[in-house]
C-alpha cells in the first residue's frame, strides 16, 4: 500500500466547502437536467456491460461495494443487483437523503443499500463515527463516478480510498479524459458553470495511472466509454468518459475458507481452480506421448525385420528363379549367400539366440504398451471422496 496522506491543504479544504455548499442546493433538481440524465444511462449502462472486467463476480456472495462521492446513487443503483452490500458516501448531506429516498423507492432496503454523509480527505468537516467502523470498511469495490474532478488533490484522494480496500479489492474510477487526449473540445466555462466547485477538466491516463501506482495499487487497466457523451455547448459540446481500475496485493490474512483441513483464500482457490485442469492435462499429453514413443520404437524394430527379411528374399529369388542372371548371381549374389552362409554355420547358435531375444523383448514390449493403455482410463475410487465438499465459497 502506498504511502498514507494525514493532512490535508487550506485550498483543498475551500474546496471541499464549496462543493459542499453547492450540491446541499442543487441535489433535488441537478438530475432533472436532460443531459445529465442521459450521462447518468450511458454510464449504467457501460458499468453493467464491464461487470467481469470491473471485478464484481456472478454470483452476488458476500460482495460489499462503496460509493464514493455518490451522489443520488447513480453507481449503486446500477450495480446493486450484482452485489450484496452497497453503501454510499457523500459530503453533501442533501445528496445522502437524495441517495436513500431513491434508493428505498427502487426495492432495497437500508441493510443492502444506505448512504450517510461523510468526508474522508476532510473528517473533521462533516463528522461520521460510522467511517471508522467495519461497515464502512474492507470493501470488495469501491466506485467514484464523476467526482474525481471536484477534489482537489486526487492522488491523494486515490490514495483514501485504497485504504479503505480489503485485500485483493478493486478502485474504479470513472471521469472525463483531458482533451489534450480525446480530441474533444475545451470546455473554459466548465468552472464557471459548476461554481468554481471543480479542479480540472479531465485527466490524462498517465496522470491516473501514477496516482493508482503512488497509492500502491496492481492491475492497472484504462478504457474509454465506448461512446462520447454529449454535454451543453458551453462546457464543450462532446466529451470522452473514461474507466480507470486498480486493485490492491492480495495478502496472506485475506478471509479464507478451509478445503481438506489446508486454508486457502478465495483468490488462491480461483487460481488454482484454473490451473489445476491445465496442470493434469499436461500430464495426460506427457503420458500419452510416452506411450506413443514405446509404441514407435516398437515399430521401428518391427519394420526393420520385416524390411530385412524381404531384402533375403528378393536375393532368394533373384539366386534361384531367373535363369538371365547367371552372370550376376556369379558376381553379386553368390558371393554374399556364401558370406551369410558362412557366417550362419560359424554363429548359428548365437544368432538364433538374438533373433529369440528380438522376439521375446518386442512381445514384452507390446503387451506392456497394451496394459498402459487399459490401465490409464480406470479412476481409482478415493476413500470418503463422496463427502468432499463440491464447492468452496
């Protein structure tokens, strides 16, 4: 983890006042803006086509997810059906009643779904005791939409919210690319507009991506919303989202479940779980190939029998048949049949005892080819195997 940040600077703080100050005024009516809305769509609908690379599983388990900088909820609401636990932080409180009340009217009750009103770059400015209980703490995914550009020290703010990551969890940041980058127009009147309440327009990903490094997180990952979003004029017209992901080093004293007495994280399980199939094939490809090398070899000495024996024969043939070849035989075949002879009547014992060897050793051989490859599709039964668990959680 990275280095941890404890003060905060008199510009930040100003800052953090006047975004608290804004949105307690614009939080009934901001989200009624029509272009607003259409941002708020597109991204649930990006977060929901990402789930797998974002991290939240399948199956929902015990899966606890922090909305950070929340809002009225746009984030949670979108990924609260893939999770079991979601809660929201805002430093505008009015923001945190928007959050609740729309979240109650979407069918979740306070125990899947609740926000309260906190600060953590600033905790002495908006007092929550509940940010330092487990509740608040050690979550799987933690999600900053769109909020990222109204503070003013974001490493730092990267930074706060690694620390509130259990191990092997995911920060997900979600913001508009800098134009520098995107190619999109400048948006000069964008602080204007929004009260002076942001600090930049857009960030570049090296920018993000140092920051996610200085707070100690692995796994860096950028993309760009598959379409643009399309804001008022004045503030550019035409803007490029983006999604950033980190997570933090998967520790020894990660919550773990016990398989056959050894403990075991559920990140070490998932691993070998994938590996574990990769492993045993390889084996089956190492013994395969090891029977088909005994059988080859097999062959090999086969054949070459078979290719002498018929080289003996076609000699046979061409010493006794024609009657056109006496000449040849004189010079070429006599020859050679009266050196075999000569060497059959002065080794005879000693080579009928070879080719009884060859005999015996290529049987032996292929029986034992034989017997590998009945013996390897017969699974031995593992005592009290049938009680093993069939999943691990």
């Amino acid at each position: 983890m990275g280095d941890k940040i404890h003060s905060i600077s008199d510009e930040a703080k100003a800052l953090g006042e006047k975004n608290k100050e804004h949105f307690d005024q614009v939080a009934a009516e901001v989200f009624k803006h029509p272009w607003i809305q259409r941002l708020c769509s597109q991204i649930s609908d990006e977060l929901q086509q990402n789930l797998g690379w974002i991290g939240v599983a399948d199956k929902p388990g015990q899966f606890k997810m922090l909305d950070y900088a929340c809002g009225n909820g746009v984030a949670s609401r979108a990924l609260a059906p893939y999770v079991s636990v979601v809660r929201g932080i805002d430093i505008s409180s009015k923001m945190v009643e928007q959050y609740n009340m729309l979240a109650e009217a979407a069918g979740f009750s306070s125990d899947k779904m609740r926000a309260i009103h906190g600060d953590l770059m600033d905790p002495e400015a908006s007092p929550s005791p509940e940010l330092d209980t487990p509740e608040f703490n050690d979550f799987d995914l933690i999600v900053m939409c769109m909020a990222l550009h109204h503070v003013q020290d974001y490493t730092a703010m990267i930074q706060k919210l690694s620390e509130k990551l259990r191990s092997g969890g995911v920060l997900l940041i979600i913001d508009l690319v800098a134009s520098s980058e995107s190619g999109c127009p400048e948006a000069p009147l964008s602080k204007e507009l929004s009260n002076h309440t942001m600090s930049k327009m857009g960030f570049t990903e090296v920018g993000v991506k140092t920051a996610f490094e200085k707070a100690g997180l692995e796994g860096w990952s950028w993309r760009w919303c598959s379409e643009r979003s399309q804001v008022p004029e004045e503030i550019g017209g035409e803007q490029q989202g983006f999604f950033a992901r980190g997570s933090t080093i998967i520790y020894l004293d990660a919550p773990r479940t016990v398989t056959m007495g050894m403990p075991y994280s559920k990140q070490v399980h998932a691993a070998f779980d994938q590996v574990t199939p990769l492993v045993a094939a390889g084996f089956e490809v190492l013994r395969t190939t090891k029977n088909i090398a005994v059988f080859l070899a097999f062959l090999q000495v086969f054949v070459a029998l078979i290719l002498t024996l018929t080289l003996l024969a076609i000699l046979a043939v061409i010493y006794s048949v024609n009657p056109d070849l006496e000449e040849e035989r004189r010079a070429l075949v006599t020859p050679c049949m009266q050196w075999i002879a000569s060497r059959v009547m002065e080794y005879g014992s000693l080579t009928a005892w070879i080719l009884k060897l060859l005999l015996v050793l290529g049987t032996a051989g292929l029986g034992i080819f034989l017997w590998q490859r009945s013996t390897t599709e017969v699974i031995p039964e593992v005592e009290g195997e049938e009680d093993a668990p069939e999943h691990i959680e």
